[in-house]
C-alpha cells in the first residue's frame, strides 16, 4: 500500500476539518468553520495530507492545514494532526520533511502551547515533547511568546528544506527506510546543519518578532489583532 503527500482540494480542507478537528484540538484552539471557509475564499489558507493508497483509494493518515498570507510568502501551521491508528508510527517526521521540500512552502510559523502555563506536570512533558518533536524536525526555537484569544505560546520557525525529491507525490517505502524522529535534523545537536547554535533563529528573535507581527497583521483585522494577540520578548 503506498503512502502519498499531496496538497488538499478546498472541499477536502472543509471536511477535514469538519470531521476530525473537534476531536483533535480543544475547544479554545479551534475556529469556526465559516472562518476557515472565509479564508479559504480569500486565498489564505491551504493544506496537506498524507494519505494511503490501494488501487484507486485513499484514506487519510494525518493533515497539515496552513494560514498564509495571498501570496503564501510567509505561512503558520494553523492545525497538525495524525488520525488515533496512525500515531507513533514514524508518519509526522516523514510529513513534515516531505511539506518542507514543497516548492510553494517558504517555511512557516509554529504555536506551541508554554509548558509553563501548563496546568500540571503531566500537561507541561507534553508540551515540551511537542516542542522538541518540531526541533528534531529542523524547526527553531524562539524566545518569543504570544497570547493568542486567551492562549499562552511559544513560537518556533520551521524552514523550508529545498525541492521535492519525486515528481508524483510518493514517498517511496514508508516504513523501516522512512524517516524517524531519531534521524530528522536535531534538536539535542550543538549545532545545526548551517552551523547555527541550537535553538537559533536564523534572523534572530527580534527580526521574528516583527516578521510574526506583520504576518498577523496581513491576516487579521487590526481590531481582532489589538484586542485578542499580544506578542513580546521576555
């Protein structure tokens, strides 16, 4: 059975969404549907998913659904999900690389939930494991935070990883060959492949900062912007 990563249809951005999103974020992360619909009608929103193929069918596997400015120069992974069946199976490291390589993908803004508004210890290992799942993917962590309606985050930059390597969309054997968290760009190695330090963003957390602020600026008006997003340095 082959595993394929291709972009999602509009329609299927909707169902997605619809289907699995009440039960794969909480009810204080999720936006209403017609917000997605608006966003998807002024070009703002899109998305991936990674799919199983047998013969002329598929079934999902896991999503990506991205926010984005018209001209998708700057993005943020609004919604990250596998289904139950296919977690912990190798699947959201390989996603992830493949979504990098993508030629429209010019890397993209990730929201974390702190691990230190976290209500318990439990919560708070969970936060963190999420943090170092996107690290050991090649993303950067910043010091910026950000209150979004109510929600406390830590921000992290995931860049874009070059060409797709084949045509069609295949991922080739998924499975002993694919990439594992293990293998992915490291988050517990001094230094990244471009010789940065760990956890350094490429520009540096103020030029971040402002990058992230335009960007929410570009999607949102400034009213739901002034009253709903705080964003700082500690």
């Amino acid at each position: 059975m082959k595993k394929i990563y291709r972009p999602l249809q509009q329609d299927e951005i909707l169902s997605v969404y619809e289907t699995w999103g009440s039960s794969h974020f909480p009810d204080d992360e999720r936006k209403p549907l017609s917000s997605i619909r608006s966003l998807i009608e002024r070009k703002q929103y899109s998305g991936y998913g990674l799919f199983s193929r047998k013969g002329e069918t598929e079934s999902i596997l896991g999503y990506a659904l991205l926010l984005h400015d018209a001209e998708k120069k700057k993005m943020l992974l609004d919604y990250y999900a596998f289904l139950e069946e296919h977690r912990n199976k190798g699947f959201g490291s390989i996603f992830l690389q493949n979504m990098r390589k993508q030629t429209d993908f010019p890397g993209c803004f990730l929201e974390c939930e702190d691990p230190d508004t976290a209500s318990c210890g439990e919560e708070k290992s969970l936060r963190k494991r999420r943090i170092g799942f996107y690290q050991r993917n090649g993303a950067f962590l910043t010091q910026v935070r950000a209150c979004l309606f109510g929600v406390t985050y830590r921000m992290l930059w995931l860049p874009s990883a070059g060409d797709v390597g084949t045509e069609d969309g295949s991922l080739g054997a998924v499975g002993t060959d694919s990439i594992s968290p293990a293998e992915a760009p490291g988050a517990d190695s001094l230094l990244s492949a471009g010789g940065r330090k760990k956890n350094e963003v490429p520009e540096g957390d103020e030029a971040f900062l402002q990058d992230l602020t335009d960007f929410y600026l570009s999607v949102f008006p400034r009213s739901v912007f002034d009253n709903n997003m705080k964003l700082w340095l500690p």
